[in-house]
C-alpha cells in the first residue's frame, strides 16, 4: 500500500496574461544583401518552436478560459486528492521540471482537458466514473503525457497564425492592443483543438500509454486507464449527453483499449498486481459524494 498524506492544499491561480504581434511583409525585388540577411533571419524566426514561457502564458489564458466556462468545484478534499496524486506521477514523465497545477471542471459531462503548460483539468463528471485510485492516477498520467508531448503545441505550430506571430515573443505584461489580439486568436485555435475538434489518434494512443508507463512506474496498475477507458466501451453507439462530446473529440474506447492491450502484451503486464488503492477511492466518493 502506498504511504498516503493528507496535508497537500493547491489552490489553481489563473492569471490573465498575454500574447504577441503583427507579421512583417517583405518586398524582395529591391533588397540589398543586408536586406537578404534580415530576410533570411525573419525566416528561422518564424518557424521556431514555441519556449516554454510563452507555452505558460498561452496555457494560463487557455485554463482562465475552460475554469471560466465549465466553473471550477471547490471541494477541498477532492482537490487535495487530485493534486497528490498528480504530483507525484510528474517526476516519472518527459518533462518533470515543468511547473503542473491541477483542478476539478464543476460539469458532469466526462472529460479531462491538459492545456499547454502544465494546467490540466478533471471533471467532476470523469471522477464519478471512476472506481479506483489506479484508474484516477492513469487518467492524470495520460493527461500529463499530453503536455510532456506537446500536443497542442504541435498542433498550433503549424499553423499560420502561428508562423506569423512567432517573430516576437509572446511572453511579458504590458501588451499592446494587437498583441492581445493575436493571443486571443491563438487562445481560440488552443480551444479549437483540445475542446472542439480533438487531438490526433496518435497522440491519444500515445498518450495512453506514456501514462499507464509512468502510473506503472510509480507503482499503480498500469490497467487502471484501460479499466476506466473499458467502462466507457457499451456507450460506444448509443452515447448519453454527458459522454458525447468525450466520444466526439477521442478515438472509440475499443480502439483505445486495443492499443492499450497490445502495449500491455509488449511489456508483459498483468493486471491487479500494483497498487490499485479501489477502496480507498470508493471511501472518498462515498465521504465526499460529487
């Protein structure tokens, strides 16, 4: 059994924040080698990934925008126990010096959004799905995986609002009215992607498995994700309003459970022989019903 705390308070602070600028057009008829040099400099400047303070300050505005839309649950020991346990799996993942924050979306509908720099959100509507800590720890696992990917950022680098803005950093305070311009576009895009249309299969499959690896790692049953993703499987053709928008915006669950089985066939893992902590979990919804 896993040592448990009980003393960890995370409060979510959204701070609004900022974004950047215009692109530049160039005339190249009439330019001078010095001219071709700056041209040539604009070039690697526009198609540069994205540094991670500028991913926080896109993720801050991207999180204001879901916690403003779904309303955030205060239910102090369900907050608690979602940022245990999701701190303690960022240490297994790809990017375990980023800054993670962690919080409940006040809305039944199941879902769980990871926004760029490390805001990842759980619904009050997924927990009530769940049955035990195993699954809950997969679940945040798979969500941290989004991020230490960069999913989403991938997804709004190739995009042309991207390439035109990436000239000048979109970190800082003080914006200028067309800077929180383009951060409100690129906000709309980050939305676009996680909230509306989705991510690829790929990177859902990929994800999946990145966190039953680390949930693994930490020492839970790597089968909690796919226990949960399983649950969801009879709803496949005949989805009730609160899974819609879940089964619109992810790859069916039998696929996901498929790769899933597949990745456990590769590694060998059984399920049931790591830490699932199911009554635990079952005491706290029965102590703290949602």
């Amino acid at each position: 059994m896993m040592r448990r705390t009980n003393h960890l308070k995370v409060g979510l602070g959204i701070i609004a924040c900022a974004v950047c600028i215009s692109a530049q057009k160039f005339d190249l008829k009439n330019l001078n080698a010095q001219d071709w040099l700056e041209v040539g400099k604009n070039v690697v400047e526009a198609v540069r990934p994205m540094k991670e303070d500028e991913e926080i300050q896109l993720g801050r505005q991207l999180a204001a925008r879901l916690a403003g839309t779904f309303g955030v649950l205060k239910d102090e020991a369900w907050t608690q126990e979602i940022n245990l346990v999701g701190r303690v799996l960022v240490p297994y993942s790809e990017r375990p010096n980023l800054k993670y924050r962690f919080a409940i979306l006040d809305t039944d509908a199941v879902n769980a959004y990871s926004a760029p720099g490390g805001y990842i959100f759980v619904s009050k509507g997924l927990l009530k799905q769940l049955s035990s800590e195993a699954e809950l720890a997969g679940v945040l696992a798979h969500e941290i995986a989004h991020i230490a990917n960069k999913d989403i950022l991938r997804e709004i680098q190739k995009s042309n609002l991207w390439k035109a803005g990436a000239k000048v950093a979109i970190s800082g305070s003080n914006l200028s009215s067309d800077q929180e311009e383009l951060l409100g576009k690129l906000t709309d895009a980050s939305w676009d992607t996680l909230v509306v249309k989705g991510l690829s299969k790929e990177d859902e499959f990929k994800a999946d498995q990145d966190g039953a690896k680390n949930a693994q790692k930490l020492g839970y049953d790597p089968y909690g994700i796919y226990d949960f993703i399983k649950r969801l499987e009879p709803m496949e053709k005949q989805p009730g309003e609160n899974v819609k928008i879940f089964f619109s915006t992810h790859p069916k669950p039998s696929a996901r459970t498929a790769e899933l089985q597949k990745f456990f066939n590769k590694k060998g893992w059984s399920p049931g022989t790591l830490a699932r902590n199911q009554d635990f979990y079952q005491s706290l919804k029965s102590q703290h019903p949602l």
